[in-house]
C-alpha cells in the first residue's frame, strides 16, 4: 500500500522534469509517475521502488487516460519553449503546447485531480510595467505576423482555460509563471542547430570557440532564476499546505537578477577560463552584435524587460530565491565540466623518469 501523493510528471526528462523527479525522490516519500518520449536523464532512478517511466507521446489519450486516473497531482510540464522554434514550426508549437497539454487538463478536469500548470513569464509579452503582476498587468502581445508570439499567445489561453474551470468546473489547480529558469540540463551543449536557450548556447559557443552573438546588442534584460531556488517553491506548490496555493497564479523568478543578455555573455567569458574544457577556445571568443532575423529568421519580436513582481509568491509560499547569476553560472559551468570529464576526461600529465 503506497504512502503519500502520487505524482505524475509529464516531460519528465526534460530541463525542469528532471530536477522536479530528483527532488520529489530525494525529499518526499511520495510516488512518482512520469512521461516522456526519452529517458536518459532520468534513467538513474529505474530503481527506486517509489519511481516509474512510462515512454510515449502526450498525443497518446488513451496513455494520458491511464496515467491521470493513477496520480493525485499533475504536472504537465512537457512543451516547447525555444525561441527559434515559434519562428520555424509555429503549429507544432501550438499543437503541442495548447492542444495536447488540454487534453491533460480536461482529463484532470473529468477525474478531480489536483493539476500545477506550467505557464511563462512570457504571457506578459510587451507589457510595460516595472514589475509583472499575475494580477494587475496587461498581458501584451505583438502583432500576428510576428510568428515568435505564438508559444506566449497559446500559454496565456490556456492560463484562462485552467482558471475557468477551476471557477466553472471545480479544477483544483495552481498556476505558476517561470522567469528565465537556467541550470544544468536545459539543453545539449554540443547541439550546433541554434535552437538552444540562452545559457546552454552560450556555453557551447564557447565550448568551441565560437563568437557570442548579441541580438540587438544584448541591452534586452532578464530575471535569471537557479533551478535549485525554482523547484524550491514548486515543491512548495505541490505540498499546497491547507490548500494555500489552490486556485492562485505565482511569478517564480529572481527580480535580484535582473541583468542583460550583454552581462550574462560577460561573466560567462570571465568564468569560462577557470574550467579546463573552455579555457584554450574561450581566448578566441569575441561578443558581436546580430540582427532578430539572422539569429532566429523573419517573425521574431522580442520585450525590452522581464521582471517579476513576487512579494506574493514570497508571502503565501514562505519562499524566497537565494542564488545570485554569477553562482548560478559558476554552478552550471561546474555541472557541465563534471558531465565533459566523463566523454572527454581531461589528460593527465606525462611525468618524466626520474634518473637514477
């Protein structure tokens, strides 16, 4: 007889999926479920009597059906959400995003499971505020033949669906809005493709000795958020002590790490030297500005700031991010060196016989 919640994780081996198990694992005593086309990330914990895997699409409902009526607690977390992606195959961004992910709702819906729905902070798109707020901030969006817009569009319609059945049709449900999650395991380093985010492009760029490219000069900012700070108030979430995040929309985000793409390139260059896999290549690498349309091709629109207001994040969820950018990248340097020296261990140096 199991113990505890079950929680089923869709996307589990993805960047967010995978430090989610680890800590459900490490932490609770509760069963987990989870779902993905692969599982190499999370493989490890084949073994663990309190862990399951299930391999397959979310286009799949009978597979969807199955597992929903096994869990207490849903977590939908499987999606696209690369930039580069929305310009080249907008449909499948929305099929898989919108489409697929509501049948997972309206499961839940059917069955009266507790669903943590994964938003982004992008739902606020252009908006102006200093601070977005879940609850006070319009969410602005650009024009339609501005194809990049379609992942924030099909996020912020499937917010309100969430929300109107859970005042309509009894959802117990909770919201949450990513700003800028970085750490290891967003995505493959060694990817050459250009549709990794930010960090992991960077650190391949260098890894290789490539130019970091600025789109517009790098002046856009983000409030870059270490996954570690992150899944602390997803947990948080997910235990919903008497029911305190039931029914409410949470920022989670660092707004202490509010900085530009420009100063992100620049301390990565400054870190890079001290690891052994960038040092040599990273003297090559110089920070050129590029233009939204070569980067990412013909459609894209970016926003000037994301900012998260999170005071209520803090205040309902006894929650507070704690991890600075340079440690966070020191800490995703120090992962990816860790995961370099076991494809490419480092050489060790070729001591002289001693004469006698």
């Amino acid at each position: 007889m199991r113990k505890g919640k079950t929680v089923l994780v869709f996307g589990a081996n993805g960047f967010i999926g995978q430090h989610l198990v680890h800590r459900l694992l490490k932490e609770k005593g509760w069963y987990v479920i989870a779902n993905d086309l692969r599982d190499n990330a999370i493989r490890k914990y084949n073994n663990n009597p309190r862990f399951e895997f299930h391999k397959g699409t979310i286009f799949n409902k009978k597979l969807i059906q199955k597992l929903v009526a096994r869990a207490d607690i849903v977590v939908p977390l499987a999606g696209i959400a690369t930039p580069k992606t929305y310009i080249s195959n907008p449909l499948h961004v929305y099929e898989v995003d919108f489409e697929a992910n509501l049948e997972i709702v309206r499961e839940c819906v059917k069955r009266k499971k507790r669903v943590i729905w994964p938003s982004t902070s992008e739902v606020y798109g252009m908006s102006t505020d200093d601070e977005f707020h879940p609850e006070t901030s319009h969410l602005v969006m650009g024009p339609i033949n501005k194809m990049r817009w379609i992942y924030a569009a099909g996020k912020q319609l499937a917010d309100r669906v969430v929300y109107a059945y859970g005042r309509d049709r009894g959802l117990d449900f909770t919201i949450f809005r990513p700003f800028n999650w970085i750490g290891y395991g967003q995505d493959n380093i060694h990817d050459t493709s250009g549709t990794s985010r930010l960090i992991t492009q960077f650190l391949g760029n260098i890894l290789r000795g490539e130019d970091l490219r600025l789109v517009d000069g790098g002046d856009n900012r983000r409030s870059f958020t270490y996954i570690d700070d992150c899944i602390d108030a997803l947990m948080k979430i997910i235990e919903n002590k008497n029911g305190i995040a039931s029914g409410r929309i949470y920022n989670i985000g660092n707004p202490k790490n509010n900085k530009s793409i420009r100063e992100v390139a620049t301390t990565m260059l400054k870190l890079a030297p001290k690891h052994h896999h960038f040092r040599e290549n990273a003297k090559k690498v110089r920070i050129v500005h590029t233009t939204p349309d070569k980067h990412y091709g013909e459609g894209y629109q970016d926003m000037i700031n994301r900012k998260p207001h999170i005071r209520t994040t803090q205040r309902e969820l006894n929650w507070n991010p704690k991890i600075d950018l340079r440690e966070s990248l020191k800490r995703i340097f120090e992962a990816y060196v860790e995961e370099l020296n076991q494809t490419h261990p480092p050489k060790k140096p070729v001591r002289k016989a001693s004469k006698r």
